[in-house]
C-alpha cells in the first residue's frame, strides 16, 4: 500500500516542500515514528536557549565557541537559520562576533583575562602557536612602545586580524600588569618545528605558550630586519641574564630535590 501511494505520487513530478511533508506524515503514521518537521516550520532560537547554552557552557570554562561548535549545540537549526540566530543573538547582546565563524560570550558571569589567547587558538585549530615578537617584547621590557596587537607566530598559515574591543576589566590578582587593549591578532607562519621551539618558551606565563626573550627577538628580527633600533638591547642584556640565573637556581632545587 505505501509502495502504491508513493508511486503516485513520484508520478506527478519533482516534489516541493508540501508533497515531502505529506510523505513523512503518512510514514510516521505507517512506522508509528514522529515525522520530522522541515526547517521552515521550526520555531527560530529563543533567548533564553541561548543563555541557557552560555550558563552552562561558562560552567565547563567555555565562552569562546565556533560555528561548528553552535551548529552542534543546536541541531535543529539549519546552517542558514542558524546565521539568522545569531545574528539577533548579536543584536541582543548575548553574543559578540569576534571574526567571522567565531563568536564569544559578551555577558559573562566572570571575566576571564585570556579572551584574545582563546579567539587566536580558535582560529588556528591544531597548529602550535606561541606568543612572541612585538607582544613578547613589550613584556619583557625590551620595547617600550605600545602594542594593541596579540602578535603570535604559528605552525598555520598568516593573517591579520581586526578583533573588538571587549569592555575593559580590572586586571586579575594573579597577573596585575595585564593589558586589556589587544585590537588585532596577527600570525606569522613558522616553518620551525613546535619540538625545536618547546625550550624556548614559558608554558605557564599565558594560556598561549609564550616566548622566552632570546626567541622573541629572533622572530621579531625575522619579521623586521630593519626594525633592530626599536630594541633596548640593554635591557634586553639585563632580562636574558636574569632568566639564565632563574633557570640555573630552578635546575639546582631540582637537583637538590633529587
């Protein structure tokens, strides 16, 4: 019978929207399955499932999320209907586009100091990238003019990257010195493999691997060949002769301890 029926009605020409619905109505009725309902008649995102998602996601540490990662949160939404909702989700408030496919929480319940880190790692997804250059420099004291940019190299490909201006926060008690004025992400691709470079980067300064000063240099003169007199190489001298004295008394406690 059902055979019959689809038959006739594969007989009168392509189906549009109405003929499918009607075909998955009578299935459900023949399988006593629930039809699914087309993308068209489904209700768009409400507010408050966004802010529910946001809740709990800010639970598990998560407020920077991709595309992808909403599109699996709501698997109701069409690609297209899902664009729609966030951008009312934008509109709203809940939301903020970072770059394009990248969106994050703009109404945190707690601030969290690494947003800039968390945009850059979602945008180069399994590549090693570390904080280095003009950033790395400026903390380190070796350049004293203002960086607004997050500069990073990267085992993926260059770019640079416009990103907003999140509302400023006071800085947390474990970091005081902590800028909230990146404007820009800018990667550089590095042909240098991520266990070469392992060494010669600080693991627990920043959420990104971040460069010791000798390798923050090099990539800075990498990048800027012509740019050597915007480097206090005195200080320079000074930092790199402390981080020596750190690493030797910190492999002596380790010895010690051994």
């Amino acid at each position: 019978m059902t055979a019959m029926i689809l038959t006739g009605i594969l007989q009168r020409g392509p189906l549009n929207n109405n003929w499918a619905v009607a075909i998955a109505v009578h299935l459900s009725h023949m399988t006593g399955m629930a039809a699914p309902v087309p993308h068209s008649q489904r209700s768009p995102m409400q507010r408050n499932e966004m802010q529910t998602f946001l809740e709990r996601a800010e639970e598990d540490g998560r407020h920077v999320f991709t595309f992808d990662e909403l599109s699996a949160a709501f698997p109701r939404e069409s690609r297209h209907t899902l664009n729609e909702s966030l951008r009312r989700m934008v509109a709203a408030g809940l939301l903020h586009r970072a770059v394009r496919g990248i969106y994050f929480n703009d109404q945190p319940r707690k601030r969290y100091p690494w947003l800039a880190e968390r945009i850059a790692m979602a945008m180069r997804p399994g590549h090693f990238t570390y904080i280095t250059c003009e950033r790395a420099l400026a903390a380190w004291g070796v350049m004293s003019q203002a960086c607004f940019a997050l500069t990073l190299m990267t085992t993926g490909r260059s770019g640079v990257y416009s990103v907003p201006q999140y509302r400023p926060l006071r800085p947390p008690p474990w970091c005081p010195d902590l800028k909230r004025d990146v404007r820009f992400i800018c990667f550089t691709h590095t042909s240098q493999r991520p266990e070469d470079i392992q060494a010669k980067v600080l693991a627990d300064y920043s959420l990104l691997p971040f460069a010791e000063p000798e390798q923050a240099v090099r990539d800075f003169l990498r990048r800027r060949p012509n740019w050597f007199m915007k480097l206090d190489m005195e200080i320079y001298e000074d930092v790199v002769e402390e981080r020596r004295q750190y690493r030797a008394g910190l492999a002596a406690v380790k010895e010690a301890a051994t």
